[in-house]
C-alpha cells in the first residue's frame, strides 16, 4: 500500500481532529482543502457519499469519521505508539471512550446544542441517555487523569480531548475542572500546535 496521505478537509470542520492526529502519527500527508458547497459535487461524494469532511485517503483506502480516522491511523502506523497493547485494560478503555465520545458525547452535545434533548421520562429510548449522564461519565473518565486509556498518550485523547476542547471553547460542554485540568495537558502537545 503507498504511504501517501491526503486528508479532505476544511478549516471550520471535525477536521482540526484527523489534522492532529496525522501530525502526531509524524508522516507526510497532504491537506485538501473542500469548500462546503463542494462537498456535495459530484467528485467529493465519491470520496464520501455523506458530503462532509474530513475523509482520509491512504493510497487506494478511504476513511471516514474522525473517530475512525484516529483509530485507522494509529493501527495503520503501530511504530507511532498511539494505541495501546491489544487485550489489555488499556486498550479496552481506549476503545470504549474513544467510541463514547463517538457516541454517546457527540449525540448529546448535538441534541442539547439544537435543543432537541429527549425529555427525562423519554431517556432511556436517547442512546446517551441524559445530558447529565454524559457529562457526569466523561467527568469520571478524566478525572485526574493524564491520559484516558492507561499512562500514555493514545489516539483515544486526540478524539476526546478536541470533543472536549472544542465543547469548552464553545459552551457545549460544561466547564468543569476535570475538563480544563485534561484538555490543559493535551492542548500543550507539539503536534496539536502544528495540527492549529
């Protein structure tokens, strides 16, 4: 398979997410930039038939999804040391909160963002169950941690510190110190400077 790497994106978009995790894995790649009206031309939608960006080109395999970028990287480049060792409680937890963020944060923070929240007698029926409940478990998840799968910087943190540092710049996700004291660690790393 080439090497190379060409990353669709666009300034203003989930991008900023695949950009650092592309600097952190420390290889050659290529931006193209997409304007928003492009994305649904013809020639971006055989890239990604959803119209949006960012979408990662590795040679002849295309990928989607920031969450999916991160982990298709940090597999694709093991030498990187971005995911941990498979079978363990590491990796176990780099898998559930990267999905989680994914998941459960990204859809509560969209709902709650739109105000279309499910209301609490409807909960149980909102994959993420309630606004609370999602901020209450990524608390948990970063408290007093440096890192969110085990004792070293994963792909994982790329994906929940942006979800977190993104939500913290914009108001969407409520400012607690747990939030400030992890996203503070992450947001200091080379590659997320050079990613910005």
């Amino acid at each position: 398979m080439s090497d190379d790497l060409i990353l669709y994106s666009n300034p203003r978009s989930r991008g900023r997410i695949a950009r650092w995790m592309l600097e952190e894995v420390g290889r050659p790649y290529t931006v193209h930039y997409v304007e928003y009206a492009a994305m649904k031309d013809d020639a971006y939608l055989a890239i990604n038939p959803m119209g949006k960006v960012p979408a990662l080109k590795h040679g002849d395999t295309i990928v989607t999804e920031c969450a999916a970028i991160c982990a298709y990287l940090a597999a694709a480049f093991p030498d990187a040391g971005l995911a941990p060792a498979r079978g363990t409680q590491a990796h176990a937890d780099y898998l559930r909160w990267l999905f989680f963020a994914a998941g459960p944060v990204e859809a509560a923070v969209t709902a709650k963002a739109l105000g279309m929240l499910a209301p609490p007698e409807r909960a149980a029926m909102a994959g993420y169950g309630t606004f609370e409940q999602v901020m209450d478990t990524l608390e948990q998840a970063v408290s007093g941690k440096t890192y969110i799968a085990g004792d070293r910087f994963s792909a994982a943190d790329v994906y929940v510190g942006s979800q977190i540092g993104w939500g913290l710049q914009f108001g969407s996700i409520e400012d607690r110190p747990a939030f400030r004291a992890y996203w503070a660690g992450l947001a200091e790393r080379p590659a997320h400077k050079r990613a910005n």
